[in-house]
C-alpha cells in the first residue's frame, strides 16, 4: 500500500498527516480548486518573496506561517518560496491558494513554489538549462487590463555559473 505525504499549511490545524508511516503534518487547510478565481477589488498587485529554507519542519512551519500571516494581512495575492526542499510526492495545501511548484528532481534541497490566489493565470513553459542548476518557474496573467510575468528563481550560492544568462533568457521570454 502506498502513501502520498501531504503537508497540510493551516496555523489552527497541526493533526498529523500520513508521509510514509506517521510523519507530523503542517496546516492551513485544504486549498482552493478553482485555478480561475475572481480578481479582488484591489488595485494594487502584492507580491511576497522568501526563502524558506525548507517548509516541512517544525521550525520552517513558524516562519512559514508568519510569511503566510503577513501575505493576509497585506492582501498578497502571490508568495514566491525558495528552497521549499519537498519531494515530489509530497502533497502541499494552503487554504485560499493555488500551488504552482518546481521540485527538485533528483537531489535534496532546492525547490520552487509559487502560491497564488485570486488571479487566472498561466504556467509559462521554461526549458530547464541543462548547463545550470538554477531552478526558475513563472506564471503569466492579466491585473487590471496589463500583462504580467512573474518569475521564481532560486541559484544555490555555491553556484560558480552566473545566473545573468538565465536570467536574461526570462526577460527576453516571449
């Protein structure tokens, strides 16, 4: 019999999940799944970034849930996560968010994900640079009648390759 791990993001809820065996879960509840949600009335597009340096720990889910806590209370309508350092089969959920995530296929660490709520959007397709390991994803939509692409990019700091190239290649993305 096999498992999916989930890791379930919701402050008032610490129930352990299952992850092969019992593995303590974190919580914010079930996310939404409607991917084509509504805009909010704001005008002003939020977007919030960090680093987390893994969210499956104990001490990872404190800064987590303070990220999270302060993307509410400033109406972030995107959270961009580095190093999220989760398994492909790990399942994430975050209450009122889609999850768009880049994992680290075949070494620890690493990982990407992009949390989004109340805007349609769309997954651009970036080839991954087989000479790099930077690890980028990015998403497109429309916020009050402009177009707009949004890129997460992690570059582990004991890189030697410059990011600049890749980089570049985003900007120039079409």
């Amino acid at each position: 019999m096999s498992f999916t791990p989930v890791i379930n993001l919701d402050v008032a809820s610490s129930v352990a999940q299952i992850n092969q065996g019992r593995v303590p879960g974190l919580g914010r509840g079930p996310g939404s799944n409607n991917i084509l949600q509504s805009p909010r009335v704001d005008k002003t597009l939020k977007i919030l970034q960090c680093n987390v340096n893994g969210i499956s720990s104990q001490a990872s889910r404190v800064k987590l849930d303070q990220l999270l806590d302060l993307a509410e209370r400033l109406s972030a309508q995107i959270v961009a996560l580095q190093e999220t350092k989760l398994r492909k089969t790990t399942l994430l959920k975050v209450r009122g968010y889609r999850i768009f995530r880049t994992d680290r296929g075949d070494a620890n660490g690493g990982g990407l994900a992009l949390l989004i709520r109340d805007i349609k959007y769309r997954a651009i397709d970036i080839q991954a640079d087989e000479n790099t390991d930077t690890e980028i994803q990015g998403i497109s939509f429309v916020w009050r009648d402009r177009s707009f692409k949004v890129f997460n990019v992690y570059h582990a700091s004991n890189n030697k390759q410059p990011v600049t190239d890749t980089c570049l290649k985003l900007f120039l993305y079409k």
